[in-house]
C-alpha cells in the first residue's frame, strides 16, 4: 500500500501524472517556440512535473535509487521554474532561467519515461537488458539533442511581454 492504494493502483496514478506532465510540457515548449503566452499551461506544466518527482519517491526501495537522484534534481530545477516565472515574473535573465529550467524539467520527466520504456517493455528490454546498450544510448542521445535544440531555439524565440 502506498497512499492507502495498492501499488499496482498508485503506479498508474503516477505514470497518468508523468504522462499529463510530459504532454503539457510539450505544450509549453511548444507555446515558447511560438513566443505565445504560457496562460494556465505553464502551471498544469509545472504542477504535474512537481508532482511527478514527488509520487516517485513514495514508492517502496530499499536505500537511494537513480531516480531518486533524478528526481531530487528536477525538483531542484522545478524551484528555479517556479520562482523565475511566479517570482521574477520572466525579466531580466529569468526569463532565459525559466526556458533552461521547464525545458530540463520536461527533458528530466521524458529521460525517466525512456528508462522506464526499455525497462517495462519486453522487446526494448532484450535490446537493451542492462540499459548500457547502444540501443538505449542512441534513444537517450537523440531526445537529448532534439530538447538541446528546442531550449535553444525557444532562448531565442520567448520573449513574452514584461508583466508584473
């Protein structure tokens, strides 16, 4: 039991959670690469990516894991997010900290779900048992430079209006 659910139960809540966060993110990147206006995306965004992180470290292990580590630091990054766009309101260099920041953050949620991809799936698995396989390495470089890429070009292209 966890959160009085079982765990098969608390598991799917976590990966609806996971999967809302990353669509979301996707959206918000996408609005950024437009120089559109974040409105409520931004915070379902960062809400489910928080909450994300969170659920992950209910589950039952037996000492520090990986992914605890991973989720420590996106909850470290989801905290610069948070306070570049609700406390600094995007000016100055917090705006480029809130690009780095939701664009890590979401590259943090879909480099997790890769993870858990080859882990859980059993044809991915017999490619890459270990997840130190060539297979597992090409999947995780490839997301890695096409969310290099998006940060980039949404640095250049967010400029959303100052607010206060």
């Amino acid at each position: 039991m966890v959160l009085g659910m079982s765990l098969e139960t608390f598991t799917f809540l976590h990966v609806v959670i996971s999967m809302v966060g990353i669509m979301t993110g996707l959206i918000v990147v996408a609005v950024m690469l437009q120089n559109g206006a974040l409105a409520g995306w931004n915070g379902f965004f960062l809400t489910t990516t928080i909450l994300t992180s969170v659920t992950g470290f209910f589950f039952p292990a037996k000492g520090l894991l990986p992914s605890h580590i991973v989720g420590i630091i996106s909850l470290v990054v989801l905290a610069v997010a948070l306070f570049a766009y609700y406390g600094r309101h995007l000016m100055g260099p917090w705006r480029a900290a809130y690009v780095v920041a939701a664009v890590m953050a979401l590259w943090l949620n879909v480099f997790v779900g890769i993870v858990q991809t080859f882990g859980k799936f059993a044809y991915l698995h017999n490619l890459a048992p270990t997840g130190s396989e060539p297979p597992f390495a090409v999947a995780q470089g490839l997301v890695l430079i096409l969310f290099v890429v998006a940060g980039f070009l949404a640095l250049r292209r967010f400029h959303p209006p100052l607010r206060t």
